[in-house]
C-alpha cells in the first residue's frame, strides 16, 4: 500500500504465578506473613502497527512508525498478608507507540515514546533513544 508497512496482531499469554507463603521482616523487628496460592492470568491482545522506510539519495533509511494495542486482562489474585486478604487486579491496558528511526549501514538511532493508560494504575509515559549496531 504505497509502501506503508502495516502489521496486524493478535495474541493470548497465559502466566502462571506459583504459590507464595514467607516472613518478612518489618524495621521494629515484627513478622509479616504473606501468602497467597497458585495463579494462572490469561490475558488477550491485539493491536496493529503502522511505518514506512524512505531511503535517501546517499543511502541514509529513515523510518517514522506507530503503534496501538489493547490488552484484556480479567484475572486477580487474592493475596494475605498477616491473614488479611486483599485482591490484587491485573489491568486492562491501552498502549500507543510513535517512533523513528534512522540507520545507515550497520548503524541506526532510534527515538520511540510509549503512552499506556489502565484501568488500574492510571497513566504511564516512557521514552526510548537507543543507539544499534547490527554485525
């Protein structure tokens, strides 16, 4: 399509969390019990991806792209800690990406910034700039 790369994905990740039963101990010398047993998280997604490459006249490639993925996670865990249970929940995330990069030969710089809001823990920005060299 005009030389726009456009990448479709979609996914399922199951992780599983072993069971958790230790002591720590508190700064007035106290124990507390955590506990909490074994957990499977299944969580879906799905997202595309969107670039394309120009390469100069003196071979210079120069690749601005974004991104957007959701993320479905329905899963919690009840954990305890001194035999007072709480439910921790795994959030259901929205993720976008935009980014360029800029290579020749072996060489490329990358500058990418992500934004990803949940339902859970509100907000998170990061940005990325990272130098490569491929051999």
């Amino acid at each position: 399509m005009g030389g726009v790369e456009i990448q479709a994905h979609t996914g399922v990740r199951h992780q599983h969390l072993g069971k958790a039963d230790y002591a720590i101990e508190a700064q007035d010398g106290s124990q507390v019990q955590v506990q909490q047993g074994k957990i499977g998280i299944t969580s879906y997604q799905a997202g595309v991806n969107v670039g394309k490459t120009v390469e100069t006249a003196n071979g210079v490639k120069i690749r601005p792209h974004a991104g957007v993925a959701y993320r479905h996670n329905n899963s919690s865990a009840k954990v305890a800690i001194n035999g007072q249970e709480l439910t921790q929940k795994f959030a259901n995330e929205v993720k976008g990406q935009v980014g360029v990069s800029v290579g020749k030969g072996s060489w490329e710089v990358q500058l990418k910034a992500d934004y990803a809001k949940n339902n859970e823990s509100g907000e998170k920005k990061s940005a990325l700039l990272g130098v490569n060299w491929k051999f």
